[in-house]
C-alpha cells in the first residue's frame, strides 16, 4: 500500500504541496491529474524519496519512505518527469548499472533485462549513447529502468510524454497488463489516458486535491453527460430542428453549432432523452449524418473543477 499523510512541500513562500493525504491499495492505478504547477511532481519525489517532506510522511508498502529509505525504495520503481541525465551511458550500460544497483544476479538478472528491452523495444538502440536518442527512446529507457526490478509500488511520471501513438498505445497495454498485482501512480495531461488506464482520478490544484474519484464519476460531473447530439446533413432547417428539440419533454435546452450543422438537447437532471429525440427524427425525417448519446466531456470537467479553485 502507499500511505500519503498530510505532505506538504513549500519553497518559501510557495505551498508546492499543501497538506495532501490518499492511500493507495494494489489493484488500483491512480492518475493525477492538474495544471502544470500544481504540484503532481513534488508530491510524487516526495512519494519516491527524491526531496524530503515540509511536513507530513508517506510510506511505500508499510515502510517510511524518510526513515526507512531502503526498504521503502527496493519496493519502489520511480520514473522521474522530464529527461534523464544519463546521457553518457549506453541503454545497455546504464541498465546494467541499475540491475546492480537492484541487486539481480546470474538468471533473475538476464530475464529481467531481456523483459524489459523487449517490451519497451529497446534491442536496436542498446549501444548508443543515451544523450543521442530520440525523446519517445530516452523516456523507454527511463520506464525500463523503473519496471527493471519488477517492483511492487510504481510511480511513474508523465509515462507516455514524448511517445509516439504506437509507443503510447504499447506503454498504456503494459500499464494495464501489470495493474492487477501492483500499484501504480501516474501522473499525466492525457484525459483519454484517465480512461484508458486508471481505475481512479486525483485532480490537484494549487497542492490540494480537488477531487478523487473514477474517472467514469468524473465524467458523469460534465454538463454534456447524457446530452444527444445530432448533425444535419444540410444547414436549413436546423433553427426549426432546435426548436422542435427544445419543445421535448426532458429536455432543458439546446445548443446550435453552426460551423458543424450540430444541435445538442440537454437532459433535463438525469433524465435519458435519447429514444425521444431519435424518435422525432425520425417522425420528421431529418437527414441526418450522425446521432449520438454524450458519455460526457473529461476536459470540461477538469476545466471547471480547476478553474473554479483558481478563482
Ligand atoms: N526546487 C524547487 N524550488 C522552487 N520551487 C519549486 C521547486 N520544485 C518545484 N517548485 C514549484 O512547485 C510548484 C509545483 O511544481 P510541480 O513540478 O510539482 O508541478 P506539476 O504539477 O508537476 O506541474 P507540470 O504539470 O508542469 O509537470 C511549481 O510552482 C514549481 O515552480
Ligand atoms: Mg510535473
């Protein structure tokens, strides 16, 4: 389990992190999300052991991450933000370095290497210098070395920043695939990630947690949830469309969206409206070239939750 109690972190006059508690159970993969500044990154060096705590403590799997940093790390795999500063070593070299570090030997050691380079797809740049990679090959490298010693906590900073569609894909299938026993913390600018690959959201702001829930939790906040949209084949007639749509029972309001021939029809509370507007469809025979149901807008929601705190 990570424990997080009341961390704070201040920089003078800055509250970086301001007093933010969550425990974390395997099984679950927990996102932070925020703007930038907000404080996701101190609080995970503080959750890795990277900068001591202003105040408050954290533990990785029942061991305090200040008074028992070597128990707590050996559980530990860490992905810091940004680049790494290895840029002398070989990816071969540097994660033979780590593998030492971890204490893998003889057998253990060269199935674990050879797991890791094969699924961040390591093997055709094994010995070039780390400073000559490309981003997306630099950050492979970073996440190899976390996943390295197969640790049971993982923290793992903007993971797929840099990466290509492909690599992004490959990166979230090995979050996923590696979910089930650990735990793992990501921190991310990525909504559809939140969806893709945790089971749980934090939105910091200002050092604080916003919110904490499931990101399907989140996504029902959004004013779009449970809305139809409709797009019209042809501009004429879409004020009239509204209007018929405006005068349904349950539904609150419309919005127009000239630019796409697009009208949506908000449920009135949680009310599901989506037969009755197809339906009048339908009965006036409006060329349609898509109708669909709304799950809801993660951005609108993070917006408002953030910039709700920030005023
Ligand atoms: N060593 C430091 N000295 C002074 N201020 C710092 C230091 N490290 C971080 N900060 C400040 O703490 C605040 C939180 O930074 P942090 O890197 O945790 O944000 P973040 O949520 O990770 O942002 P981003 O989304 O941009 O990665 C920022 O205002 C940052 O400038
Ligand atoms: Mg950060």
């Amino acid at each position: 389990m990570i424990r997080a109690e009341s961390l704070t972190k201040h920089y003078g006059a800055l509250h970086a992190v301001d007093g933010i508690s969550f425990t974390v159970q395997p099984g679950e993969v927990l996102g932070f999300l925020g703007p930038n500044g907000a404080g996701k990154t101190t609080t995970m060096r503080m959750l890795a052991g990277f900068v001591p705590p202003t105040a408050g403590r954290a533990e990785i799997c029942g061991f305090s991450v200040e008074d028992q940093p070597t128990e707590a790390r050996r559980r530990l795999g860490y992905l810091p933000e940004g680049a790494p500063s290895w840029g002398e070593m070989t990816p071969r070299e540097f994660l033979d370095f780590i593998a030492r570090v971890r204490d893998l030997k003889g057998e253990q050691r060269r199935s674990r290497l050879d797991d890791v380079i094969g699924r961040l797809h390591l093997g055709k740049v094994l010995d070039q210098r780390i400073e000559t990679l490309s981003k997306g090959f630099r950050r492979r490298v970073g996440l190899a070395q976390a996943i390295l010693h197969d640790p049971p906590v993982l923290i793992l900073d903007e993971p797929t920043d840099g990466l290509d569609p492909n690599q992004k894909h490959e990166v979230r299938e090995l979050i996923n695939a590696m979910a089930k026993d650990k735990i793992i913390v990501i921190s991310t600018h990525i909504l559809e990630e939140v969806e893709a690959v945790c089971s749980r959201a934090i939105i910091i702001s200002a050092g604080r947690i916003v919110a904490d829930e499931t990101p399907a939790a989140l996504i029902r906040r959004s004013r779009h949830h449970n809305a139809v949209t409709l797009r019209f084949e042809h501009a004429a007639g879409l004020n009239e469309a509204a209007a018929d749509l405006r005068a349904l029972g349950d539904v609150d309001h419309v919005e127009i969206d000239e630019a796409t021939r697009s009208v949506t029809a908000f449920p009135k509370g949680n009310a599901l409206i989506l037969t009755r507007v197809a339906d009048l469809a339908g009965e006036r025979g409006w060329a349609l070239s898509q109708l669909h149901l709304e799950s809801g807008r993660l951005d609108e929601v993070f917006r408002s939750i953030t910039e709700k705190e920030a005023a």
